[in-house]
C-alpha cells in the first residue's frame, strides 16, 4: 500500500506541514544549531525531536529572569535510543563520561529503558550525539513520530527464551528505522548525496507518522514493560524454548489532557497473533494502518489508541489483515502477566550473577549521602559488567562472575548506595518522571517531590502493619502519564502547583487501568486522603489480594465513602 500524506489537508496541524517541507527531517537544523544563541526556532524545536533531543529550558530561574526583561536559560535534553535498555561497559562509561563533559554531570534512566542526558547547551548538542553514535549506540527517532524505542523484559537470564526476545527487539528496532540520512548529515558530518531530501520512506511517508508510536515486548513471565501501554504490544509466547508466536495487542498509551474528555489513558487491546517470522511484516501492518488514520489535524487526538476506539477492534483486525494481505491468526493461550523482581543478586543460568540496583527516580548522580554515579562508574570500570536498564527506572549489573560478587557490593556500599535490602518495598516499586525544572509540560514537581511522597506513604502503610506490603506507586507531574502513572496501584497526577489527582485500583502487573479518586489533593494531604484506604485494605482484604485489586473490588463510590468517613471520624476527635 503507497504511504499517503493524509485523506483531508485542510485538517492537517502544522506539524504535519513542517514534515512535509522539511526534506525528511532535515529542515535548517544543521544551520540553526551552529549559529549563536541558545535556542533554535519552533521548526526547529520540532525537527530535533525526530533526531533524539527536546529543547527545554530551567523552569526554575524562568519567572525571575523575565521579570528582569532577560532570556529564559535555554538547554536541551538528549534521549539514546537502546532497545531493551542493553549497554556494554564500554557504552556506559562513554555515556557517563559525557554526562561530565556535555551535560549536568546525571545520567536519567528512562521508563523506556532509555538514557536522558539534561542541560546540554545547543553548541554541544551535535559533539554530544557524535559522541554516543562512536559508540555504537543512537538518539535516531528516540523522540519524534515515528517508532520510539522498544522496551523488552530486561531481566538478562541467559537462556535461549530470552535470547530470542531480545533480538527480536533489535532487529525490529533496527528494521523500523526511516531512510532519511538527515541525521547522519546533521550530526555525523555525512556528506549529501544524489537524492537527500527526497528518499523514499516506504514505510513512513512523507510525513511520518501522525504521532509518537511505541512498541513493547513481553512475557506472560515478565511485563515489567506494562506492555499494554503502548500502541502496539507484542507478547512472546513459548513452547519449551521455541517460540511459537506473539500475541498482538493494539491502542494502548496513557496521555491525556486534562478537560479534553475525548483524551485518556487506555491498554492495548489483544487483535490476534503473528508467527515468529512475521514480526516485521505484522507490525509494519500495524504502523501503516495509524499513518493512514491516525488524526493529523488534533495531535491531542492523533496516537492509534483513538483509531482503535472510533473505528472499533474488528475494523482494525480487518485493516491490519488487508495490509497484511492475510487475516490475522487468532491469539494464542497464555497464562496471566506477572512482574519479577530484578533487584538484589539473581543467577543469570551461564554461571554468572547479576545484581539489580535500585535508582531512584532513575537518576543516576553524585549526591551527598550517596555517590550514586561514581559507584556504578567504579563496577563497571573494575568488573567489567554490562548494565541493563529496566523499565522501572532500575539498573541491572550484568555478567558478574560468582568470584567477584563481594567486591561489586563492597564497592557500592563504600560510596553509599542504598541496595535493594536497603530499601522498602514501596521504594522499590515508585516511578517518578524528571518533571520540574526539565520538564515544560510539568504541572509540578515527580521527581524532587518523590522523597517526601514516599516517605510520608511509607510511614501510613507502617502504621497499618503493610510496611512489607509489593504495592506500586507511580508519580507525575502533568497528566500524560510518563511514569506510568494510570497503571500500578496508585498513581499521583500533578494538577496544579502542589497538588495531585489520586488514581488508585490498577494492578502489579498492569492489566487494569487505575480510576481517579480524588480530582486536586495538596501534597500535604495525600496521606490523609489514601490512609483509610490503607486502613481498610489492611483489615478487609481477601487472601493474595493486592491494593490496588482492593481498590478495584470495593470501586470509586464505596471507597470515597469510606475514606469520608474515616475523615469525619478524625474530625470528631479533634
Ligand atoms: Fe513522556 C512528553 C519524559 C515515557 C507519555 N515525556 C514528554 C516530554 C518529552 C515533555 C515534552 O514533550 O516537552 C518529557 C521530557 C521530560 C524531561 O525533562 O526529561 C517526557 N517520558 C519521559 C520520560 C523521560 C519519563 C521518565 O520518567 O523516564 C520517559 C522517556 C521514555 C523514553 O526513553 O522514550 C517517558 N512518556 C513516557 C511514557 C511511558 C512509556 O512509554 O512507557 C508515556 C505514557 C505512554 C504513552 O505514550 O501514552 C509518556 N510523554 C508522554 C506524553 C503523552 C503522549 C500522548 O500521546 O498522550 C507526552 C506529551 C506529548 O507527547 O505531547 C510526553
Ligand atoms: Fe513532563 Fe508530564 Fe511527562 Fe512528567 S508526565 S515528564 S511532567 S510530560
């Protein structure tokens, strides 16, 4: 099927105009990064995006510098693009060493299982993407619409299940890759041949796709991934060690946008299955079906999760199969999800260990208690381990042969890193996107505010004998959901300065959406809000039930009751 531009383009935003114009993504960026200034031009602002890098600015100094009549303090964000979060020592202490030389001197794990670098200023942009494209790695369409990273179990069991999965995921992410050579011109010097600016993108188009679009794989075993986030989710379904095919699902993605009824978050929903061979074939099925209709004119609007909910899942089925030129299979039995645990030592099954390590927020930095940065340079510099970053923000220290296993927590331990034994299991299972000062969509504050958060849940849950309970927090700043803030058991969604939305009644092992209790609760109130909830599940829950399953059975009404009357009870008291 030829790629189409759009079927209306009086509908079609500018951004879709941009595309079109910009000779496969090239636009003035080249001449724009290397002119003075600290900013780029709003083309420009959307151009970079497609090459692995947002252009933000401190949202911290921005008020005080425009009252002064002087420039906000412009820097821009750098996202690598490493499909299931794999690095080699080398490739680690590239990043880390251009985190000093580029950036904030912090390396931010994703919950993509992606690299952030922050506040790197525009003349270092194109030496910093240089830099990590030596090493073997890219920030090609890690941003952009176009197919972002690809997320996959991270758990690094050498076996031949998971060696399947993960090359899978390579060869996918490789194989979705646009044609353009823009990027390779722009920051790698590439000199321009015949036809740059006009290669044909079969796949794509002319104007790529109509939104971001993010593909994740998983496994009945492990969907740390929360696989049915993303537009397409592809789950690995095993006979012994042969893989008999994946299940397909579609429209999942969490965004929203506060007072636009017609945007939510929603999961995937399972479309069939494709055998091991046609992975690439199914998903470019799927990925011509949204670039054909996809919304080009409502951005708000424009992610394949509305195309599902307006057109319906059997015109979808039918859509994918006719650009397929074959009727799906029908989707194969599998067993429910569930989460493992990846931190603390685990035997990889070739003789060697690894040890997860707990990141808070992801953000990998030298802070005074703990020389976080500094500690994980060290192991990876004396060991040699490979790290793995998980989609919980974690990292994996791969490869660990038993001998050295000592040594690796000594060396932690002496620069302070708190390790998983160290930590409760609430800390262990909170998600929090960068937000402020980053962040110029945050409401308020995800990360800086996750300490206080958490330590004031942490002490509730204590109170109620559920100190040692799994439950997943996931805090925003704004409600598109970066942190995965409407799966999990509860989800804190930035609404205003200081104040949150509270979601509760999802599931560990995000199958079920969360639902929103409470519309604006200020930090300072969170606990009261969530604590007769803790109360209640503590004393009322069913045998292996989970809080947010607790939430789920009692529903909205009941638990608002609940929590209202505990309130006035207190209120009574005092
Ligand atoms: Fe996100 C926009 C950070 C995962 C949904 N996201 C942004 C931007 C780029 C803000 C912007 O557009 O100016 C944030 C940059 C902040 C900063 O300072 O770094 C940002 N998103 C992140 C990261 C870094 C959060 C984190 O804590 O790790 C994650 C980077 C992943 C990666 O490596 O690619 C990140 N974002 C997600 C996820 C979770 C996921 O994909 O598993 C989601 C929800 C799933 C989804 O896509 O629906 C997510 N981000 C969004 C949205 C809402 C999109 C929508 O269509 O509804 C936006 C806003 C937008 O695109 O307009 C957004
Ligand atoms: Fe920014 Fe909102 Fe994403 Fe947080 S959830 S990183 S505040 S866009």
């Amino acid at each position: 099927m030829p790629a189409t531009t759009t079927t209306n383009p009086a509908k079609r935003s500018g951004v879709e105009t941009l595309k079109e114009a910009s000779r496969r993504l090239r636009g003035a960026l080249a001449e724009e990064l290397a002119a003075p200034g600290s900013q780029v031009s709003e083309d420009g602002y959307n151009l970079i995006k497609f090459h692995g890098s947002y252009e933000q600015f401190d949202r911290d100094t921005a008020t005080a510098l425009k009252q002064k009549g002087q420039e906000k303090e412009y820097s821009f964000m750098v996202r690598v693009r490493m499909p299931g979060g794999r690095l080699s020592a080398a490739q680690y202490l590239t990043l880390d060493a251009l985190s000093d030389r580029y950036s904030n001197s912090t390396l931010r794990i994703t919950t993509r299982q992606g690299i952030q670098f922050h506040g790197v200023l525009k003349g270092n942009v194109k030496p910093t993407l240089a830099a990590i494209n030596q090493t073997l790695l890219t920030t090609q369409c890690a941003c952009g619409d176009v197919v972002r990273n690809i997320t996959t179990s991270p758990v690094p069991l050498r076996d031949a299940r998971h060696a399947r999965v993960e090359a899978d995921a390579v060869l996918l992410s490789r194989a979705l890759l646009p044609n353009s050579r823009a990027y390779h011109e722009i920051f790698l010097d590439e000199a321009p041949v015949d036809g740059a600016g006009e290669e044909v993108e079969p796949l794509y188009g002319p104007t790529y796709l109509p939104r971001k679009f993010k593909i994740g794989f998983a496994t009945p075993d492990d969907n740390s991934v929360d696989v049915l986030s993303n537009d397409l989710g592809i789950v690995a379904i095993f006979e012994g060690d042969r893989l008999r095919g994946y299940n397909i699902a579609v429209g999942g993605g969490l965004g929203m946008t506060h007072n636009r009824p017609d945007t939510y978050p929603r999961l995937a929903s399972f479309i069939g299955s494709m055998g091991p061979d046609e992975l690439v074939a199914v998903t470019e099925a799927v990925i011509r079906l949204q670039r054909d209709n996809g919304d080009r004119g409502d951005r708000k609007r424009a992610r394949l999760k509305y195309v599902v909910d307006d057109k319906g899942i059997d015109w979808v089925r039918a859509g994918v199969g006719a650009n397929l030129g074959h009727p799906l299979a029908d989707s194969l039995p599998m067993k429910p999800f569930a989460v493992p645990e990846l931190l603390g030592w685990h035997a990889q099954g070739d003789g060697n260990w690894w040890l997860g390590v707990p990141v808070p927020s992801g953000r990998i930095a030298d802070t005074g208690g703990a020389r976080l940065r500094s500690a994980l340079r060290a192991v990876v510099e004396r060991y040699n381990t490979d790290p793995t970053m998980t989609p919980h923000q974690d990292v994996l220290l791969t490869n660990i042969a038993p001998a050295d296993r000592d040594g690796v927590t000594r060396l932690l331990r002496e620069h302070g890193v708190a390790l998983a034994e160290d930590i409760s299991p609430l800390a262990h299972w909170t998600l929090a996107c960068p937000a402020l000062p980053t962040c110029r969509l945050a409401l308020t504050e995800a990360e800086r505010a996750r300490e206080p958060i958490l330590a004031s849940i942490e002490a509730a849950l204590g109170r109620h004998g559920l100190a040692n309970e799994r439950l997943s927090l996931r805090i925003t700043g704004c409600p598109n959901g970066c942190a995965r803030s409407y799966t999990g058991d509860i989800g804190l969604v930035g609404r205003v300065p200081g104040a949150y939305a509270i979601y509760v009644g999802g599931d560990f092992a995000g199958t079920r959406l969360c639902f929103k209790l409470f519309e604006r609760v200020k930090q300072a109130d969170l606990v009261a809000r969530l604590e007769p909830a803790f109360a209640a599940f503590a004393a009322d829950r069913q045998p292996g039930e989970g809080f947010g399953d607790f939430c789920h059975r009692l529903g909205h009404d009941a638990l608002l009751a609940l929590i209202a009357a505990a309130s006035a009870q207190s209120e009574a008291a005092d």
